[in-house]
C-alpha cells in the first residue's frame, strides 16, 4: 500500500512550495544549454556548439568547439579522461581527453548503421550507446566501432513507441528516460530490467548504488529502489530544467534562461541524498 501510494504521489505531483530568489550562481556570458559534472567536480557546460570546462579549483578554463559537427546535442563527462561529445544533427560521436583535446577522428554513426541515433552516452571498457528510434533499440558499440549489445525493438517488449530524452549508464545498469513513458532500466547487456513510471521528468541521476534523484515540477525527489522510500527537495526557483547532485550535498541546477546555479543542499533542507 506504501509504495501504491508513493507512486501516486509522484505521478500526480501534489508539490506545493513558496519559492525564493536564487542569489548563487555561475557566471557566463552566454546563455548555458546544457551543463554536467565529472568525478572531480569539473564542470562542463554547452553554448550552441562550444564546449566549456571550468575547473573545480577555480583557476581556469578550457574549450572546445567544432563548427563543422554543429551543435553539440549532449555531452557525457562521467569519465573525465574520455568525454563523449555526441552530435545529433550529424549523427557523430567524438570523445576528448581532459584537456578537451580530440582523441581519435570523429565517429560517424551513419557508417555503423545507425545515421537516426538520438541519444549517446559513455559505457564500460571505452565503449558508448546509442539509442536508435526507428528500430526503437537501444545499442551498445564496444571500443573496435562493433555492435557488442543490443536490446531489440522495444515497441515488442514494452508494447509501446517511446521518445527518449536522456540516456545514461551508471553502475551495472542503463537509464533510458522518457518524459511520457517513464524511466527503462536495463542491464549491461541491453537486457531490459524494468519500467518505474515516473512521468514528466525533466532529469534523472543515480546517486550511490541504488538512490533515484529525478526533477519534476522545479522539485527534486529521491527515490531509493532497495527501500522505495521517497523523499523531496524543493527548489528556491522555478522552471529548472537540469540538476546535478554533488558528493558533498551541492546541488547544481540550469534554469530554462540559461543561468547556472548553486546551492548547499543543506540550506534548502535537511539532507535527503546520501552516498
């Protein structure tokens, strides 16, 4: 009955929270599409088709860009001396070194069969996957450019079409995150796992080992899978479209006008996320 009534809760969004000014931020003078973190708390935020490190300490900043790719679609820094840099609009997938240098030639998906791929994201042993919707198959290419996994239409497993927007791996396991569909787990192997039917979010991240942060609604739930308690974390700001959750309670978030904030968990609420 508890885990009927969790999930009602978050399906529906019954949040309501007075908001605050943020007075903690980052400071670019561009509007931020799109932002992450690596391990060492590096921060990598795009502008159209540049690419920006900024270094946890401070003392500089590096960048990239590559006119010729076009915009950059997303970037996966979770390995931060193999960065992928996936671009959508040309269906090519470039990895950087941590001084943003390229590493090898530009992979051009097309080639390998897959010139529709939406989605990419950094996988194990320097390999990386691919979501392609017109076969609706997730995809994994190992580090000699082979298909290694690949789950297999999905329409006839989960008996439906989906339109991912976030793809990522983390630990032993694949997310696959659909705003009307919910989040797909699946295996290393592109085994499919599971569906948690948490709708119209916006981002998720997995902290730890089995802890769900997700964005609805400029609210941030945990979700611990093992226990199925929940948890929320109002926001101080609306329309939030991103979040990163740091080791040390920082949370980071993007708000739809391209600002990039901060904030010490802590100050917001008790600390809900723990590693």
């Amino acid at each position: 009955m508890k885990r009927i009534l969790i999930i009602l809760l978050l399906a529906v969004g019954l949040i309501s929270f007075t908001t605050q000014s943020i007075t903690n931020s980052y400071s670019y003078n561009f509007k931020v599409d799109y932002f992450t973190l690596d391990i060492l708390g590096n921060r990598y935020v795009v502008h159209e088709s540049e690419l920006v490190k900024s270094y946890e300490t401070g003392k500089h900043t590096l960048t990239f860009s590559n006119l010729s790719l076009g915009e950059i679609s997303s970037v996966d820094a979770s390995d931060a001396m193999n960065i992928l840099v996936f671009y959508q609009d040309f269906a090519k997938v470039l990895f950087l070194d941590n001084t943003l240098s390229i590493k090898k030639s530009a992979i051009d998906l097309g080639d390998l069969g897959f010139p529709n791929a939406s989605l990419a994201c950094l996988s194990y042993n320097n390999g990386f996957w691919i979501f392609d919707p017109v076969n609706q198959e997730l995809v994994r290419i190992n580090q000699f450019l082979e298909v290694a996994e690949r789950s297999g239409n999905l329409n006839q497993i989960i008996n439906t079409e989906i339109e991912p927007d976030q793809l990522f791996e983390s630990g032993n396991n694949v997310y696959l995150k659909d705003k009307n569909e919910g989040i797909f787990i699946f295996d290393r192997y592109a085994g499919y796992q599971k569906r948690m039917p948490f709708t119209d979010v916006d981002d998720v991240q997995i902290i730890g080992s089995n802890v769900m942060a997700f964005l609805k609604n400029d609210t941030v739930f945990s979700y611990d899978m093992l226990t199925l308690n929940t948890d929320t974390l109002p926001l101080k700001t609306d329309d939030i479209k991103q979040i990163f959750i740091k080791k040390n309670n920082d949370i980071l978030f993007l708000g739809e006008n391209g600002n990039l904030y901060f904030e010490d968990i802590k100050t917001l609420r008790r600390p809900v996320m723990q590693y």
